[in-house]
C-alpha cells in the first residue's frame, strides 16, 4: 500500500506498532526515537535484544523492518521532537502514530497534527492499564478536549512508572490495528477514547465532545499560554551543564529520582531533592535561584519545573533527556540502569 506512517516513539508501543505496519506492507514508514535500547525495557521492546543494549533504537528498528518486508521504505529520524520541530518532521507522512510515554511529546504531536490537519492514533501504557483513541484535532476533539489540565500532572515514562509488557503489546496490537483501518477507510475509534484494564479485563469505551475551552484546538486557544507553555520548557544540553558545572558559576543540580536510584548512581555535584516536597513547598530553594533539575528520562523533571514556574522560579531548566543522556554524551562510563 502506498500510505506514508509516522511512529513517534520505538519503545514498548513503536517497536511492536512498526512491525505490524511493515508485515502489512505499508509504503513508506517514518521511525522517530531518541536514545539507545537498555537492559531495563527489553521485556516489552521484543524487537530488540541483550545484544543490541547501548545500539540507537532508530538504526536497529529500520534494520529489522527491512527483514520483515525489504519492499518498503523506512526513514530512520534520532533526535527529539519538539514543537519547533515536529511540523517539518511529520508534515510528509498521511498517518501519526503517537507511541511516546510523555505528555511533553504528546502536546507538541497533538499541535502539529491541529495544524497540518493530520489524523493520528494516540496510544499509552501504565502498569497494567491502557488507553486509546483516534484523534483528528482540526474538526473533532483533540487530545487537550480529553485533558485540559494534564500538562499540570506528573507524567512519568514507562522506565520510571513500570508497566507490564504483555499490557504494552495489547496497546500496540489495537494502535497498529487502528492505523491499517484508517487507511483502509474502515470504520474507527475516530471521536472515542478506550480505557483498557488489563488487571480486570474491563474495557469502556467513551464518545469524546470537542471542548469550547479546550487549550489548544478551541476558540480561545491562541490566548491560551498554559498548554503552549506545557511544552515550551527551558531545556539545557548533558553537553551545556558539563561546561556550566565545570565553571566557576555552576547552578544549582537536583536529581528527582528516587532515593535507591540517587544512591546506585548520580551525577557528580548533585543534591538529592524530593519530588513531592519540591512541587509543593520549593523545598526551601528560593525563587531567584538557577536550578537544573534531572530524572532518569525528562518527564518527572519537567513536571516539577511547571510547577515551580507557578510558584514564580524564572531560573529553572531540566537537563534534556535526563541522566540516561547524560550517561551516553557526557560521561559514557557511567553506570546505566
């Protein structure tokens, strides 16, 4: 078929969602990841193996889809999307597969597509529940319709919350099934949201209503900064802070990771912070002070760093990509969990 798919994300979702696409013989395939397969994630990424642990997911998966169907095309993209970069990124492909475990990719997916004018399946996995939908922002509900003020929730990835692998190939068996319907023009989950229990085997699906006030497709959207906001954070490089720590003038490095993950491995200069003490109280840092904050990914860091923004911190970066990229940019014999 010559239909043209996006998959953002090569994890647990886009490793399995990218092989059912390429078995099916779509045309031309656009893999989108960053960062390399570790030992932590193999017992839901079954594309890859022990072997492959500290290799790009983006390389080995475009490999493993040319074993799988060598008539295909598969472009390999590594780097983070974000929203200054994910329109040009996306806009050649007919279909989004959104396969990310992070609200900050998710928002920018959800604008770009509004924008383009795109169709795209949303997918996510926690633990042992599910949720799935087909969103066409540009004329019916959007992903901001659904949640309006998740941008303010703590939004761990899949590394740090944990899910259950079985429960991740059901997501992505459904997200690959819903994309082969859309471009076969059958019937979709297009204005509806499923919420999978895999613990109870309760499945509920819901219609989604377009919201009036929604933050980013509504009429008010343009005035709306909270949901631009959500993924316009202040980003600082593994290859920045090395420079900015080695200085005379370092900031202030906060690691808000758990306690056991602190004491296995850290980064040199750092201060164990608790998160929940943080968001709430500051944590006795003052609003003036220059803050770096880090988690294993990016996604609890950037949480905490909305919520201090709230609280009037103009100074407050998260390391991109988190201790795992620093551990592959700036300190390669760093331990890696």
């Amino acid at each position: 078929m010559s239909a043209k798919v996006a998959v953002i994300g090569a994890g647990g979702l886009g490793s399995l969602v990218l092989g059912y696409l390429a078995g099916a013989g779509v045309g031309e395939i656009g893999v989108f990841d960053s960062g390399a397969v570790e030992l932590s994630n193999l017992h839901r990424q079954l594309t890859y193996g022990t072997s492959d642990i500290g290799k790009l997911k983006t390389a080995l998966v475009r490999q493993r889809l040319l074993e799988i169907n060598g008539g295909i095309k598969v472009n390999a993209h590594e780097g983070l999307l974000t929203r200054e970069n994910i329109k040009a990124a996306i806009e050649r492909y007919d279909y989004i597969a959104d396969c990310t475990d992070n609200f900050i990719t998710r928002a920018a997916i959800n604008r770009a597509c509004l924008e383009l004018k795109k169709t795209y399946v949303h997918g996510a996995v926690y633990q042992f529940e599910g949720q799935l939908a087909v969103f066409e922002p540009h004329s019916g509900p959007c992903l901001g319709c659904l949640a309006p003020g998740a941008e303010n929730q703590e939004n761990q990835a899949c590394a740090e919350a944990g899910v259950m692998g079985p429960a991740a190939g059901a997501v992505a068996s459904m997200q690959a099934l819903e994309i082969l319907k859309l471009i076969l023009g059958l019937e979709t989950l297009k204005g509806k949201f499923a919420m999978l229990d895999f613990r109870l085997s309760d499945f509920n699906v819901i219609e989604l209503k377009k919201r009036p006030d929604c933050p980013a497709c509504g009429s008010k959207a343009q005035l709306e900064t909270r949901f631009a906001g959500a993924i316009s954070l202040a980003m600082i490089t593994p290859e920045e802070l090395k420079t900015r720590l080695d200085s005379g003038t370092p900031p202030r490095l906060l690691d808000l990771r758990y306690g056991w993950e602190h004491d296995l491995v850290h980064i040199p200069g750092d201060a164990w912070t608790d998160f929940e003490e943080l968001i709430k109280t500051g944590a006795g840092f003052g609003p003036e002070e220059e803050l770096v904050l880090y988690c294993k990914g990016q996604s609890k860091s950037a949480a905490a760093c909305r919520a201090l923004r709230k609280k009037g911190f103009r100074k407050v970066f998260v390391l991109k990509g988190g201790i795992d990229a620093w551990a592959e940019k700036a300190d390669k014999r760093m331990l890696r969990y």
